[in-house]
C-alpha cells in the first residue's frame, strides 16, 4: 500500500477524490482519481467498473463506485465534463488504486465542461486541514 501523501500539483474535493489538470490543450483535460486517505478508509480494493467514454460527469455528483473488503462506495466526479478515457488496468488489478492512487491508480480522463469549477477545489495544504478536524 502507498505511503500517505498529497501531491501538490493536485486539486481535491472534500469527498476524497482529485483532479490532475492538463492545461496544455483545448479544450482543458484532468485526470481523476480518489486520494490516499479514501483508499486507506476502504481498504483492498477488489473492484472498479468505470463508467463508458462519452459519459458526462456533474461535479460533486457520483459517477462510479469502488468496492473493497470493507465496503462499497461512491466516487464523486470533483469537476463535470465529458470521459475521454478510464483506465483499463484496474479491470485486472484493481489494487492498484492501492499501491498508487495518484499514478497508476487513476480512474478516468475528462475533457471538462467548465475548466473554472477547478477554483472551488483544494490545494493539499486545504485538503490535509479537512482531514484532521
């Protein structure tokens, strides 16, 4: 399992979830996936069936569930826009939202429908203060 940590080049959404922006091409894209501390609460991640390209995601709603040992749980979109592409790796190896839930362990590609949502999101610093209140 991952150490615990919180990169800072991320956003977060205080359900535990992240967004990697790529501001490099229009329309902006991020990546999406759930943060250390949501996969160290569920425990071993056994499965994850992302939702198909082309479906749309509202921020803050779910769009997919992971399930583990312990639980099923939702995963709240952080930022609304379109899939472009999930990652097939998990249908295998679901672990590795475990071992690497910022690298690897991503869950899906978004082309975002309102790049300005990402305002209303959390450095690292805001997210670690939200987790120990």
């Amino acid at each position: 399992m991952a150490e615990a940590s919180y990169p800072s080049d991320l956003l977060f959404h205080p359900e535990h979830d992240w967004a990697r922006i790529d501001d490099s091409g229009e329309p902006e894209t991020a990546t999406l996936g759930i943060t250390w501390y949501a996969q160290d609460a569920l425990g071993e991640v056994v499965f994850f069936e992302p939702p198909a390209p082309g479906t749309m995601l509202t921020k803050d709603a779910p769009y997919a569930e992971v399930e583990s040992v312990k639980a099923v749980s939702d995963v709240i979109a952080p930022l609304s826009g379109e899939i472009v592409e999930v990652n097939e790796a998990l249908a295998e190896n679901p672990a590795l939202i475990n071992e690497d839930p910022y690298g690897e362990g991503w869950l899906v590609k978004v082309r975002l429908g309102d790049p300005a949502e990402k305002d209303a999101l959390l450095d690292a610093r805001s997210y670690m203060a939200t987790l120990s209140g």
